[in-house]
C-alpha cells in the first residue's frame, strides 16, 4: 500500500493538492498502438481514503517571475486510518 499526493498549478500561479490513501493495486494491464506508437499501462486499484483538493496558501511571487519556488503541504487535514474508524462509527445508519 502507499499514498499519492497530486498538486496543480494554474496559469495564475494558483496551486492545490489532494491526496488519494492506501492505494493499493489490483491489476494491471497493457496495450500496443502501432499506429500512434505508444504503449499504454492501465491499473485498477482501490484507497482507503482521499483528501480533496486544498488550496496551497502561499506567496507565489517568486514563481510567477519564472523562478524555482517550493511548496509546503499542510498534513493537518489529512485522514488516518483512526480517524477513518471514527467517521465509520458516527456515520448515521437507516
């Protein structure tokens, strides 16, 4: 099992990220384009978990004068497998 962590930037220099956890693969398979001569890989799997998008609160000055910037992710909201547990107890049942 393992976590992915997605972040995007927009043309303003807008960033977010969202995780998807405990991502664990089923299956994998593969296809053959000869006519755009590309290989393909498609794998299905299932996570515990996702965190939707956040929006990344930070001066972007640096990067929109084309400079190396970095981002620091706030791990705060992330959902942990007892909190998973918690939210399963309280979930209302009908």
């Amino acid at each position: 099992m393992f976590d992915v962590t997605l972040t995007a930037v927009n043309e303003l220099a807008q960033a977010m990220w969202m995780r998807i956890l405990g991502v664990d693969l089923l299956n994998e398979g593969q296809g053959i384009s000869i006519d755009d001569i590309t290989i393909e890989t498609q794998m299905t799997f299932i996570a515990r978990s996702i965190v939707p998008w956040q929006p990344v609160a930070t001066d972007y000055t640096e990067a929109k004068k084309g400079k190396d910037f970095r981002v620091a992710i706030d791990t705060s909201k992330d959902i942990t497998p007892g909190s998973i547990d918690t939210i399963v107890e309280n979930f209302p049942q009908g």
